[in-house]
C-alpha cells in the first residue's frame, strides 16, 4: 500500500478505514467493528453500571454476577455479537434454565437468578417477555427447596482464628455473638452501636445503612462474652481510627473501600476455614433456646405439634424475637424457618 492510500487513515476513525481496505463495503465494515464492541456482555456491564443502585451491596454484587453469567450461558448459544439485549424474551430465559438445570443448581438458585433477570427485564422494558411467577417456569414452590430442611448452623472453632489479622478476627467475632451479616459486621461502629448502653446492659443498635434493605435493628446484649467482645472492638477502633466517608468508623482498613474489604476478608475466610453464614444460623438457633427456654427444631428440639400450648406461646415469642433481631421483615417466618427450622 502507497504512502497517498495511507493518508487517509490517520485521524480518529484511521482503524476504520484502515479496515475498509480489506472489505468491498467501507461502511459495513465500520458497523461490523463497531457491534462486535456491543456485546451482550458489554450491553449488560453497561445496563449495570447505569443501573444497578438498588438493594444492599451484596444484592448489588450478587446481581452483577448473576447476570454477566447469564452472558456466558447465552454466549455458548452462539448470543454475543451484533445481538440486542432488549430483544431478551422467553426463548433466552428458556435457555438460561436449562443450561441451570443440567448443572443440578437448587431451586433457590435458580430463583435469584430469576430474580435477577427480571429486574433486566425491567430495565430494558421487557417485562412482559418472561413469566412474572416462578411456578410459571417449573421452580419448585419455596416449601420444597432442600436447603430449607437442612441444619446450615456452624460454630466457631477458635483454632481458625490463629494467625488471622486483628480486623479480620473481629468482623468474625462480631458475627458469631451477635449474628450479623458480613456487611453489618465490617461497618461496624462502636461509638454510634452502643449509645444507648447503660452499665454494659441494653441493647446495640445497627444503623440501616449497614443492613439489607436498609433496615435498622437493635440487638440485646445478654452475656460477658458480648461486653468482652465490644471492649475489645471499641479498643480497637480507638486505636486504628477507621473513618468512613460518613464519618463513621469502621472495621474495615483504611486503605479499602467496603467492596475490597468483604473481598479480602472472603479471602481469608476461605485460607483459614472460617465458617460464613453458618455462623449466624447457629447465633440464631442458640437465641432461641435461650428465649423459649429448650432447642428448634434444627438443635434437636422438638417439633411445634408436638408442645404443649404453652410452650408453643414460648416458640411464637422465641421465633418472633428471632425473625426481628435476624433483621427479616414482618411476616417472614418463611426465612426464619431456614435458621431454626419449620412450624410443623
């Protein structure tokens, strides 16, 4: 190629015309190259980046992941290239479960992912493209899942805390004593969550921009080893001096935002064997033995048919309590069923 057949391609759009040297139609080329950049991941990245505001940073997080596999699943269906994802609708849904199904996820698994994709819907103005009810879409009824009858409740063994750093060990901490969510428990801040403590009897509050949905809590301080606990965290915040953007102090280092704190301690969760959630299904059922006075069902207590009524009214109080200080919304003994078993 001449020295004249090269001026025109310096400047802005060079690559492109560079690229209409090889194709009958210039202009073609430049759209193919421009779409191959849109695709269906990138058009979701873009909607997510946009878009994804609503809910708890975990929702937000898992909500990214969810649908950016989605991408993966359609891109092996040949989806990907010059495809528009508002034309989204049954067919790529159908797709989307089967490839879920071969995998043998659970049925809650597949839910969030309908969950999330139709909150894509929503944002691409699809909604009528995909059932609005599971049950539409053969998932089984919430009641059937297996995870719902298995016991998720795990305790700490203090051995896995050996050689953790000192924040790490605390956001542990917190969540076996007072069965926090990871987020609740990084943000923790010991000036603003114990306020309205008294001689070291009251309850903590949590502020609801530490909780999912928002939802603040108060939960009681009951026993030495909490106090012990919160001595030990409010020494530590004095001498750290980890202060949010809110100005409120934290667990987190300093230099990490909320997003690369939850990642470095998931890093060091699974180095060192730390238990997850599991640890607040066990604060949960312990709760409630020390309210009702005997062990759920998932403790090996015994079944709510088979009580005396009034030790169903010690249940009803002891799950109630429990639902609240676990931070779920009214009514939802559904998921509180999950940490201390079924009303059966």
């Amino acid at each position: 190629m001449g020295v004249q057949k090269l001026e025109h391609l310096t400047g802005q759009n060079g690559l492109y015309a560079f690229l209409a040297h090889f194709q009958p139609n210039g202009e073609q080329t430049m759209s193919g190259y421009k779409a191959q950049r849109k695709t269906t991941r990138n058009q979701v990245l873009a909607i997510l980046t946009r878009e994804n505001t609503e809910g708890s940073i975990g929702t937000r997080r898992n909500r990214r992941s969810t649908l950016l596999a989605c991408c993966d699943i359609l891109r092996t269906y040949g989806y990907g290239k010059q495809w528009n994802i508002r034309q989204f609708g049954i067919r790529e849904m159908n797709r989307i479960l089967d490839s879920l199904r071969r995998k043998k996820l659970a049925p809650g698994t597949v839910e969030n992912y309908m969950t999330h994709i139709r909150w894509l819907t929503r944002k691409i103005g699809a909604v009528g493209q995909i059932p609005a009810r599971n049950k539409d879409v053969s998932i089984a009824r919430e009641k059937n899942w297996p995870s719902k009858r298995k016991n998720k409740a795990k305790a700490l063994d203090p051995k896995c805390l050996e050689g953790v750093v000192e924040w790490a060990v605390l956001v542990t901490e917190l969540r076996e004593a007072f069965g926090l969510r990871l987020a609740e428990a990084c943000r923790f801040d010991h000036a603003y969550a114990t306020a309205f403590l008294k001689a070291d009897a009251g309850p903590i509050r949590l502020h609801g921009s530490w909780c999912k949905n928002g939802r603040p809590r108060e939960i009681p301080v009951t026993n030495d080893i909490q106090r012990r606990l919160l001595a030990k965290v409010k020494a530590f915040q004095d001498r750290e001096r980890r202060v949010q953007a809110n100005g409120q102090k934290s667990m987190i280092p300093d230099d990490k935002c909320l997003d690369a704190g939850l990642s470095a301690y998931s890093g060091i969760q699974r180095r060192y064997g730390i238990p997850g959630h599991g640890l607040r299904h066990h604060w949960a059922q312990e709760r409630f033995r020390t309210v009702a006075g005997f062990p759920c069902p998932f403790a090996g207590g015994p079944k709510y048919s088979e009580l005396s009524p009034k030790d169903q009214e010690k249940w009803d109080k002891a799950a109630g309590l429990v639902n609240r200080e676990l931070g779920h919304g009214a009514k939802r003994d559904d998921i509180t069923a999950i940490y201390i078993g079924e009303r059966q």
